[in-house]
C-alpha cells in the first residue's frame, strides 16, 4: 500500500470559487499512483497513462442548484414588480393627498378672509344706516337753523320800529323804516332761494296765476293781469305759491242813445202791428 502524499496542499476556497480551483501534483506522484493499482489488479498490462496538468483543464461546471439560484435571481420577479408598483401609486397618490389639502388650506385662508371681509361691510353699513338715520332726524328738528339765523335780524327791525312808533308821531320815517325792514326781508328770502315775481300787466298764465275774479276794461289787452292780489313766489325753478290776480276782459258795447223820431216811428210801428194782430183775431 502506497502512500499518498500530496507535495502541496490545496488552500481553502470561499463559496463564490466552489466548482473553480486548481492542483499543483507533480507528474512522479500520478506515475506512482498508477503503478500501485496496476499491483492490485494483478500486475496486468496498462496503458500508460499521460499525467494530465490539472491547472490546464476547465473549470467544473457550477451545481444545478447554483445555477437555478442564479437564474431565478436574474429573472424579474412578479410580485417585487407588483409591489414596486404599488409603492410608486401609493407615493402618487400620497403626493396628490398632500396637494389637495395645500390647496384646500389655501382656500380656507381665502373663505376666512372673504367672510370676515363681508362681516367687515356688514358692520359699516348698519352703522352708515344709523347715522344717516340719525343725521335725517337731526335735519328734520335743526334744518331751518340758518333759515332762522337769516330772518332774526328782520324780526328785530320791526321790533324797533314798532318801539319808534309808539314814542313819536313821525310817520314818515315809520314808513321808511319799514320800507327798509321789508327790503331786508327780500333780501333773506333770495339767500334762500325764495324769489316773487311781479304779475301785473303780464299775459294769464295758468301755471303761474290763480285768477280771481274778471274785470272790464281797456287799460291793458284782454286775458290780462289787471291787478294783484297776493304776490307769487318762485323757489329756484318751483312754485312755491301762485299769485292771485285780477283778468281783464273787453267790456260789452253799450246800445246806441235813441232820438225823438226814432221813438214816434217805434210807437207807429208797434201800433200797426197791434192792428194787424186783431184782425186776424176777427177773421
């Protein structure tokens, strides 16, 4: 028996490398070997066997199972696909969700905005209605104010006046201080806008005149203002009060004076017509 001793050992090889190695043997060792089984299968005639150099041959083929290891690594997997997939949908619509409620924050923001905007014009219009209200009720007691202001120095005019009179007899200057407290009243009626208008000799108009009464006569033209009674008066372009006047109308012709002789012959005539109206009566 014959033993075998490998001149070098062959290191360990990690799992990548199975199925892929090499052996350094020299060709002495194969002789030998081959020499010991010719011994012991009876010294029969061999073939010499040419040592073979390992380190030339071809790596061994990888095992079955490595093989469809590799292979069903290689080959895409259905349901990693399925779930890659899935994971991208699911990112989608994750980013889709996130947008949304961007969106719907952003619209809230602007509802909140518009609403306290409305509350906001709400509020100043129901205070505008209560000061308006309020100023309207003020006018209606304190409109007239400068009206007042604008008569009160005629008032007191007349108050001297009637304070001059009752201490002296001078008629004259009574009258013309009146005439000038009436003048000063005009005066404040066209502050105003308070104006009267003169009528008299002016054509009848309707619009402007309430007529009285009619009077004949030939002073001025027919359907004509003869007199006034009540003065107009205009505010700006309205009509505050008509004037009430007096029309003229063309007096009646008057029948011509009758004579003497005009008289005989009437009374002639009415006897003939006496006498022929009773002897018809006989026939």
């Amino acid at each position: 028996m014959v033993d075998l001793q490998p001149h070098a050992i062959v290191p360990a090889v990690s799992d990548s490398e199975k199925g892929k190695f090499t052996a350094d043997i020299s060709n002495d060792v194969i002789r030998e070997a081959l020499e010991s089984v010719k011994r012991h299968t009876g010294g029969g005639t061999t073939d010499e066997v040419e040592p073979v150099d390992i380190s030339q041959t071809d790596p061994a083929p990888n095992p079955p199972g490595e093989a469809v290891a590799e292979a069903e690594a290689a080959a895409p997997d259905p349901a990693a696909a399925d779930q890659d997939a899935a994971q991208k949908e699911l990112e989608t619509l994750r980013a889709q969700l996130d947008f949304s409620q961007a969106k719907g924050r952003e619209l809230m923001e602007k509802l909140k905005e518009q609403h306290e905007r409305m509350l906001r014009a709400a509020a100043d219009l129901e205070n505008f209605k209560k000061r308006a209200q309020k100023e309207k009720e003020e006018i209606q007691r304190f409109g007239i104010e400068k009206v007042l202001k604008d008569f009160l120095p005629v008032i007191d005019n007349l108050d001297r006046a009637l304070d001059h009179a009752s201490r002296t007899s001078d008629l004259e200057g009574l009258k013309k201080g009146l005439e000038m407290t009436r003048k000063q009243f005009e005066e404040a009626l066209g502050k105003h806008g308070v104006k009267g208008f003169s009528s008299v000799g002016q054509p009848f108009d309707p619009r402007l005149h309430e007529a009285m009464q009619q009077v004949e006569t030939t002073e001025v033209p027919a359907n004509h203002v003869v007199s006034e009674m009540v003065r107009g008066y205009m505010l700006h372009d309205r009509l505050i009060r008509p004037a009430l006047v007096s029309v003229a109308r063309p007096p009646v012709a008057a029948p011509p004076p009758q004579t003497e002789n005009s008289a005989e012959k009437g009374g002639e005539a009415e006897d003939a017509a006496s006498a022929g109206e009773t002897g018809s009566e006989q026939a």
